[in-house]
C-alpha cells in the first residue's frame, strides 16, 4: 500500500489557482443544474429549486467534532462534521429526516461556509467531512478556495449517498481526498420504492468506480487517521442480505478486495418509514452477523472495527 499522501491533494490546486476556476466552473451547473443523477434543469441561480430544495447557497444544519464516525477518520479530535440541509436522494427512512426533507438549517455564504472548515481545523478535528454534499458541489468549492487561503490543511471527506454524477465527480477530482458513499441498494426495484430513483444501483457502482479511480484504497497514516482515499459505507436493511451480498462481491470483484467498508447495523424506522412494511422494524443481530459474514465471504478483510471502549478511554483521558 503505498504511503499516505503529505498533504491534502487541494492545496497543490489553491496554490495555481486551479481551484478558485474550478470553482468558477462549477457555479456555471447551478443555471440549469445537472448536478446529480435527477437533473431537474432549474435555475437554482434564479432562485428555483428542484428535488433538493436548495437554491444558489448553501444551507447548514449544523456543524461539530463528530466522535461517532468510522474509527479511521475520528482519531483523538473528533472527524469535522457539516451536516448540509436538503438531499438529492430523499430516502423514506432518513434518519435525518428534519435536515433532510423539512429544510432545517441557515443559509451561509461561502465565506462563512469556508470560517465553519477553519473552526472545525482550530478544534482539532482531522479531517473536514462534508455530510450530504452531492447538491452542493459548486459551493462547497467556492468556500474551499477561500478556507485554502485561510490555513485550511485537513483532508477532505465526501460523505454522500452514493448518488453522485460523474460530471459532478470530476468537479472534485484532485479535491477530494476521501470519499466516503453509502452503497445502500443493489436492486433498481428497492431503489425506486425507498428513494424514487430506480437508477441508483447503476449511478452508485458508476461513481464507486470513479472514486476508487481518483484516491484508490484507503490509505491510513502512522496516527490511524485516513489521508486518502475509497471507504464505503453500507447500511443493512432488514429483509434485504440479498442486496447486501451483491453489493459486497461487487466491492471486492470489481473495485478492490482492499476495500474499507462499513458494514452498519444502526437501521430503525425513521421518517415515512412506517409506511413501508417490508422496513418498518429494527434490524435483528442475526441479519447484521450475516452482513458482516457475506461481505468476508466476498473478500473483503478491510471492515471497520469501531472500538467503542478505547474511544471512551480516549475521551476521559486516558
């Protein structure tokens, strides 16, 4: 595995100023915005609003050192969380559903979007990790540039849904330094039901693909925090180890065995779920010990091990 990277890949485009134009560039997608897979095609520069409900700024839900993530991306300070309102996705069982589908959140500027990333670093966060990006790629580059200019220097995590675009994608190429989808259906029928986008499978295995091609495996640094590259998230449903087995063979076939996978078992019925009764109940121990035995099965020997009593150790000081 090859050495973590010194510095995060951003920078080196701050500096030529390839990332103040790439920020440019991308503010041109919201006229008719194309951004992700739903293409609604509405001026969010005009103020029009599509499936996300999001206009030409951003809006934040909140902002904090996240001590809940995956072990490799908290560390001793906590991963950097901004958790951004509205969703290109919309699942019926969201468990965020507030931030979400109901638009709770404040506008911010990319100035103030970019003193946000600047805090979190002063806190001592490792990382910056934006949660629900994929509708805001245009302004999350446009704060970036500026936090670069202010002594912004942690890597930067793109923790989406997994449906992403590839134009959207190659926006960030050279940006991001770990991206982080949730997998979350193998089968278009599921997809339509849960999400209303019957195209999610095929979009989620495109952009895998497309990530692992820009930051490759993961790659861990002499502290045990991430510096770049692929970890998948894959939320186990109940009824569904079927999806959860195709989605791991196809992580550990066709992207890399190498792979760093979270395989999470925190689903409950949330938001609409309740009208969905194939998904209205809690996750049971057994389906999640057969997830966690179908993505070995497939390969995969990189699985996230959240060692909740050393992080409780860590946190009263020891």
């Amino acid at each position: 595995m090859h050495a973590a990277p010194a510095e995060p890949a951003y920078l080196a485009l701050h500096r030529t100023g390839e990332l103040c134009r790439r920020a440019a560039g991308a503010a041109e997608y919201l006229a008719e915005c194309a951004l992700c897979p739903r293409r609604c095609r509405v001026n969010r520069l005009a103020g029009e609003k599509g499936f996300c409900r999001t206009g030409s700024e951003a809006r934040v839900a909140s902002y904090a050192p996240h001590f809940g993530e995956e072990s490799v991306l908290v560390g001793e300070g906590g991963s950097g969380t901004i958790f951004f309102t509205g969703c290109n996705l919309g699942c019926v069982f969201c468990q965020n559903w507030e931030i979400s589908h109901e638009g709770v959140g404040v506008t911010v500027t990319a100035g103030q979007l970019a003193a946000v990333m600047v805090s979190l670093q002063k806190q001592g966060c490792g990382n910056i990790n934006f949660v629900t990006p994929s509708h805001l790629v245009p302004q999350i580059l446009a704060a970036l540039d500026i936090a670069a200019g202010r002594g912004l220097s942690l890597p930067l995590v793109y923790n989406s849904g997994g449906y992403d675009s590839l134009d959207t994608l190659g926006l960030l190429d050279g940006v991001v330094d770990i991206y982080m989808p949730d997998f979350k259906f193998w089968n278009p029928a599921t997809a339509g039901e849960l999400c209303g986008a019957a195209d999610y499978p095929h979009r989620a295995r495109e952009a895998v693909r497309e990530m692992h091609r820009q930051v490759g495996d993961l790659q861990v640094g002499a502290d045990g925090l991430a510096r770049r590259g692929l970890l998948v998230r894959h939320l186990v449903m109940p009824g569904q180890l079927a999806e959860t087995g195709a989605i791991m063979k196809f992580l550990a076939d066709e992207i890399s065995a190498a792979t760093y996978v979270n395989v999470m078992e925190q689903y409950r019925p949330c938001g609409d779920a309740r009208r969905h009764p194939a998904i209205d109940r809690m996750l049971e121990a057994g389906e999640y010990r057969q997830a966690m035995e179908l993505a070995r099965a497939a390969g995969l020997s990189r699985l996230d091990d959240r060692n909740w009593q050393r992080l409780l150790y860590r946190l009263a000081g020891g």
